[in-house]
C-alpha cells in the first residue's frame, strides 16, 4: 500500500478551490533559496571525502574551505573560528557542554552556569542536564514584560562569586517573542571577570546585522536552515583561544572539537544561503517590518482584546515575528482552525513528549498559563507575501469566533 506524501494528505483535507498553503512559521525552517537550490544540487553530483588526500578529496575539501571563508566574512568572523556541526542544537550543545567542561577542568570551583530564562530548549535542555547530571549550579537570569534580559538580575548573580563562573549564554533574539536581547552589554559585565560569553544567534542571522568579532562574544549559533539553506548543517562560531572539551571524539575534524567527515555539500549550500540572507538583510528586513505591521494592525482591528506580545519599538524585536495572544481562545484550537484554510502558524507552547505545555518564555515573562496556552507566533519569510496577509486578515474572525465556542463549551 503506498502512503500518500504530505503534500497529497494536505490537499486532500481542503477543498479544490481553495489556495495553496500560506506558510507563516519561517522561524522554525524557512523554505530554501534558489541560490542554496543549486548550489546542493550541483555539489551533490560529485564525490570526495574532506579528509581524503586524492584529487576528489582535495576538490571536497576546497568547497568546504571556500564555504567557511564566505560564512566567516559575511557573519564578521575569522575562517578559523567557524566549526561545522549537524545544526544549531549540536552547536549549542558544543558550545555550553564544551565550555563547562573545560572551564570546570581547569578549576573545579567554576561551577556555575549563568543562562537567560526564555533560551530555546535546544540550549535549555543541555544546561538543566549538566545541572542534574554533571552538578553544575544552574543559575537563570529573568527577563521583563517584553522578553528582554535583565541586566542588573545578570549583574548580581554575577557579582555573587565571579570566580565560579564557568560561562553565561543567552540568545541574541527570542525565537518565540523576536525580542533582542543586549548582547553587548551582556559581554561588558562578563569582560568584567574573564567570564566566556555565548549567543544562540540562530534566529538573528539573516535578519539582523550580525558581526561576531565585534560582538565581543567568544562563541555564537547559527544555522542553515533558519537562513534559507538545508537541514542538517550549521556552525558554531568560536574564537581560536576558546578552549572547548569536544562532545565527538573521532577523526579530529573541525580543529580537534567536532569530528566526523563534513558534508561538502551541505556545508556548500550553507553558505549560499548565508551570503543571500546577509547581502539581502537589510531590504527584507523592511519589507518584513512593512507586512508584520499590517499583520499585527489587521489582528487588533478585527480582534480589539488581542495582546501583541514581546518589544513595539522595530529596533528591539525581530522583523519578521508577531506574537499575539487571544484571551479566552485556545492557541492549539486557532492553529488548527488556520491550518483547515490552508494557513500554516505555529502556538506558543512547547509541546514535551506529546503532552502540550505553556511556553516558558511567556511565563518567564510574567503571563500566567491560561494567556500562554491563547497565543500564536506569526513568523514571515521571503516567500510572505501581501495576498497572503490578506488571506489571514480574511479567515481570522471565523477561527477567531470558533475557537472561543469551543473554550466556552469545555468550561462549562
């Protein structure tokens, strides 16, 4: 018996005269650029390991260079300091496993991590896991009422005892909120105490202005797939002096911390995708601004009680992401409501082994869970478009008006 493809299960849910999907979930994977297309394609015909001395290997290994050298010089990094991983959750994983390893290896009284309280769980995760399985002392800095990090909150766990701190991380911007974080400020206070920074920067590539040497960060995310390049490649970016303990021991790749033979390919296309999003940034960052503000002006227009969540002002918060809650509605009940019109979102809560959970971002914030369980994250992208805006606009008092029957009817 053959199964159907996604594409066929999702046009055979909706009706002929419907239009095709309107995709608004760019900040989970965005669709790949033609430039990143054909550059996978064309590296995918041919054959050669990295690692391998021979002609095809030699022909791998300089794509592989080549590509490090235009990621390095459009992200304001030195080729040196890009290590190639699997994606962002390895690269986060190296970066806060590797660095409280070696740190603590050092000396045995750095035991403490210092870590925002709205990081994705890519980097969430890790950290509770060293806590509980290494003894680390797990330290979380708050944010406010918009997601944005608490300086002096960092400050004062900082001054508590600087000299066991093996490392602070916080993200550059929040995946689920867009709002940016003070990066710079954050790597003044560590500077402060010879403290190691790092920024998950996976969703403020390509949508924002990002130079990693003058950040000041000695490391930082990103990856392919949130810039328009494939899944399954990304890079941490590290300063040469950065001492990491590497979680994959093998063939000594990738300065001796991420073994393992690299796909030319993948890394080809990453590249690609790096070197439109950069070059195009700031373009697309206000056509981007232009349809989220009719976006979210449309969504309190036609739902007056709706709360646009996160930073207004455009230099505090990502482009291209409105997070909105709609009190006495069910964000899962919306999503699927949007999806049955062809129109694709996503909620604000993590969903942990089947089980739906609020967002820890927006009870970080100060939301309680009935208000994190009404919300949903529009996030745009190249392919967004103003009919598709439109065609949101158009559904979304029906979804609207439906999901909060069906809230009224369970709390009966």
């Amino acid at each position: 018996m053959s199964v159907p493809r996604p594409e066929q299960r999702s046009h055979e849910q909706r009706s002929p005269e419907q239009h095709p999907p309107v995709y608004l979930d760019h900040a989970a994977t965005t669709p790949m650029v033609t430039e990143a297309i054909a550059v996978l394609t064309e590296q995918l015909g041919h054959t050669g390991n990295p690692s391998s001395l021979h002609a095809s290997g030699r022909a791998a290994r300089r794509v592989v260079e080549e590509s490090r050298e235009l990621i390095a010089e459009r992200l304001g990094a030195r080729p040196s300091e890009v290590v190639f991983t699997s994606g962002g959750t390895e690269a986060n994983n190296l970066a806060i496993k590797g660095l409280y390893w070696s740190r603590h290896a050092q000396d045995p009284a750095r035991r403490r991590l210092l870590f925002s309280a709205i990081e994705h769980h890519a980097l969430l995760d890790p950290v509770v896991w060293l806590g509980k399985e290494q003894g680390a002392d797990i330290v979380t800095t708050a944010v406010d009422r918009h997601g944005v990090l608490r300086l002096d909150d960092l400050r004062d766990s900082i001054d508590v005892d600087p000299r066991a701190v093996a490392a602070i991380t916080t993200m550059w911007a929040n995946n689920e909120m867009g709002s940016i974080q003070p990066i710079s400020e954050v790597v003044a206070l560590a500077k402060q105490h010879g403290i190691p920074v790092h920024s998950d920067a996976v969703q403020a590539a390509g949508h924002l202005a990002i130079d990693f040497g003058a950040s000041g960060l000695d490391a930082m995310t990103v990856t392919a797939h949130k810039l328009g390049g494939p899944v399954g490649v990304g890079a941490l970016l590290a300063v040469r002096e950065l001492d990491l303990m590497p979680l994959l021991h093998g063939g000594g790749q990738e300065r001796d911390v991420r073994s393992g033979t690299l796909g030319a390919p993948l890394v080809a296309s990453f590249a690609a995708a790096v070197d439109v999003s950069v070059r195009s940034q700031a373009a697309e960052a206000e056509r981007l601004e232009a349809l989220r503000g009719r976006l979210v002006a449309g969504i309190l227009h036609l739902v007056p009680d709706a709360v646009v969540n996160g930073p207004s002002g455009p230099d505090q918060r990502l482009p291209h992401v409105a997070h909105v809650t709609f009190p006495g509605c069910d964000g899962d009940a919306m999503l699927m409501l949007f999806d049955a019109h062809g129109i694709e979102v996503s909620t604000g809560s993590a969903c942990t082994a089947g089980v739906p959970q609020p967002s820890h971002v927006l009870l970080a914030m100060g939301y309680d869970e009935d208000a994190a369980a009404g919300s949903l994250r529009f996030s745009l992208g190249r392919t967004t478009t103003d009919a598709e805006i439109d065609r949101v606009l158009a559904v979304l008092p029906e979804v609207h008006d439906r999901a909060s029957a069906a809230r009224a009817v369970r709390q009966r």
